[in-house]
C-alpha cells in the first residue's frame, strides 16, 4: 500500500509519496528558484483538508499541490521586488498556505485506490482555520453519516472565512448545513442524487466549480485543482496561479461555469422497451431521421407517450437525448480529426453547423472551435493552452 505522509519542506508542509518517488510534493516547482530565508515571514493562511476512509485521493492530494506549489512560486516572485508594506491587500509573497490534513479520529485514512493518508484528529484541531475543503469519493455518503465528523464539519463551516468542497464533498457539507440556499457544483454523476437529497441547494451538474457567496465548490476530481488554482489567483495574483499551473502542467484556468467537458453522454439503458429501442437507434446512428415523429414510428408508440417515457426515464425530451449524442459524436471528430466544423456537423447528424453551434453553446457552454482550441489533440499529440476565461459567481443566498 503507498502511503501519503505529511512532511516538512522548505516552506512548510507538503506532501511525500513513501515509495519509488520521494518528496514529489516538495520537489514539483523546485525549478522555480530558490528562496531567500531572510525576508520576513509571510501571513499564514491555514487550509484544514477533510478526509475519510474511501476518499478520492486527488480530491485532496490536487489541490494540496497546488497551494503547496503556490508557496514557492509566491516567495520566489517575492524575492526578485521589493516588499510592499502599509497595505492590507494581499500582494504575492504575502499569502503562504498552511495544510493539515484532518480526519474524525487521526488514523491513517485510506483513500478508494488504496492510499494512505497520514491526518490529524478533530479533536486536536484549535481555532479556526482560512480554508476548510472537504474532499469527496466514494466513502462520502458513510462519512456524511456519522454524527460526529458532520458536527464538527458544521460547527467549524459555520465559523470559516472561506468554505470549499471538492466533488462528491458537497453531501458531508451539506448534511452539516453549510450549503443550504447556495448554488453548487458536484460531479456530474452525483449531482441528481444531490439535488434529491438536499432541495435545498440548486445543484449545477455542469459547472466545473462556482462561487456562492464565501462558498466555492467543484466538479469531480481534477476540477478540485482548477478550483484551487482559481483561490490561489484571488488570494495572490494571475502570476502566481499560472507560474503554478505552467508547473503542474494545468490549463489556466478553465473557465468555473464552463461545463465538464469530460462528461460523457452515457445513459443507463431504460428499463423500459420503447425507451430502450429508441437509445439504441440514435446511439447506433446520429446522423437518421430521429425526430420524435420518426422515432414514435420506429419504436411504436405515440410521440406524446414516448416523450412522457423519456422524461420519466432520463429526466430529458427525446430531442435533447438526440442532441447529447450529436455533441458527443461531434467533439470525438473535433478531438480525432482536422475536419472543418461544416463537415463534422454533417457527419454528426446536425442540419448545419450553426445548429451545432447552438447545441454546443447549450451543452458544454462554449463553441466548436473553443472546444476544440482548448482541448482537441492535435497531430502531434499536444493541447492549446486556453488563455482566456472568468469563474462563474452563484447568486449570493
């Protein structure tokens, strides 16, 4: 079992696999510079990360990278300017991030790949800290249960600058009452589930990450690094946050309410036959007739009927299902192909491309030629770096 531990670097806490690679954590951004031990010491912002046996690693591990990277890129921009003093903003240099990693009773929590993850108990906790994130995986819902850890996560949320969940975290927030009235992103996956569980929050299954007042929440997985690159650039600088994602090899920075172009347009296939035969013809072939007249013939039953079936089934018309697996297939041609976007549109079943760029703006809130910019693979097996993006703000509750 590889072991995630907590050890001291040169400018604080950062993470060390035990294993074939050794002190990864301190070393990522070692090429930034070294830094000078005679400036004074920068204001602490402490990050307590929540986490549980079942965890996704990178829910936690990610975002500890990326504030650990912070550090040194900071102090090291620092080092080459003179100190500002008599001001209360936070200038680069002056912001340098304090992690724990925290769990209910201080053992040593595995992760659902099987890492384990040194922590410190709740109970050894004191004050208040900057920053609590709270990770997500699959252990979420057994963690959420236990009264204990949701005590604590409520009581210390309630009195927290700034709270952050990083994918599935939003069930243990929102089980302790940190996130009702707020607008929040989840995985794609989870999110149905979130939003039946907790009507009281508007779950945005898209978003990659949103700000809803002094609470930030993300998407699945690597989203978590994309929203901590995003807190970075608010509480340093862009300069800060894209020297740390040149290094850790980020896009800086996905736009927050982008949607998660990693999600997939799979569904379950229905339980029920006419909804079932009708996933299969589309999914088979994009480019057919599947207006809902033609798949109401097809499948023989009403387009009323078959509408009210698709909506009881996959929460959505037969029009829209139609228009996911044209997306889908559209950007496996942006992705794979040099094709232009009139000859992709045809190929993926749209009438025109305007009309895939409509259905593309809807779907994952940016254009064709966006999509394919930021994340298209070109020939050579490399990706454009986008240049250009704006965390989406919730309305405040």
């Amino acid at each position: 079992m590889t072991k995630l531990a907590e050890v001291p670097g040169r400018l604080g806490i950062a993470p060390c696999l035990i294993g074939s690679v050794r002190n990864r954590g301190v070393r990522v951004i070692d090429d930034i510079g070294s830094v000078p031990h005679h400036r004074p010491m920068p204001r602490s912002h402490s990050i307590w990360h929540v986490v549980f046996d079942g965890c996704q690693s990178l829910d936690t591990v990610g975002p500890f990278e990326v504030f650990a990277g912070a550090n040194k890129a900071a102090e090291s921009l620092a080092s080459k300017r003179p100190a500002v003093t008599g001001s209360d903003s936070i200038q680069p240099g002056g912001t340098r991030y304090v992690q724990t990693l925290v769990s209910l009773d201080g053992s040593p929590v595995v992760t659902e790949s099987g890492l384990e993850i040194t922590t410190t108990a709740t109970a050894d906790m004191t004050g208040t800290p900057d920053t609590l994130l709270i990770a997500g995986g699959d252990g979420v819902h057994h963690a959420a249960a236990i009264a204990d850890l949701t005590d604590w996560v409520g009581d210390v949320g309630q009195r927290v600058p700034r709270l952050v969940t990083v994918c599935t975290g939003t069930f243990v927030a929102a089980r302790a009452g940190l996130l009702d009235g707020h607008h929040v992103a989840t995985h794609w996956a989870r999110a149905k589930r979130l939003q039946r569980d907790h009507p009281e929050l508007t779950v945005d299954a898209d978003a990659l990450y949103l700000k809803s007042g002094s609470v930030w929440t993300s998407a699945g997985v690597t989203a978590g690094m994309d929203l901590a690159l995003a807190l970075v650039e608010h509480d340093h600088s862009p300069q800060v946050a894209q020297i740390v994602a040149r290094w850790l090899v980020l896009h800086l920075r996905r736009p927050g309410g982008q949607s998660q172009f990693a999600a997939p347009v799979w569904f379950e296939p229905s339980r029920i036959d006419a909804v079932r035969h009708a996933q299969q013809l589309v999914d088979a072939d994009p480019t057919a007739d599947h207006s809902i007249a033609a798949l109401g013939a097809a499948v023989g039953v009403s387009a009323r009927h078959l509408t009210r079936l698709f909506q009881a089934e996959l929460d959505l018309s037969p029009a829209r299902y139609v228009e996911r697996v044209r997306v889908e297939r559209a950007r496996s041609l942006l992705d794979s192909t040099d094709l232009n976007t009139a000859e992709i549109a045809k190929q993926a079943g749209f009438r025109s491309a305007e009309t895939m760029r409509r259905a593309f703006h809807r779907r994952l809130g940016a254009s064709p030629d966006d999509y394919r910019q930021r994340f298209a693979l070109s020939e050579r097996g490399q990706t454009t770096t986008p240049t250009i993006s704006t965390t989406r703000e919730a309305s405040t509750p």
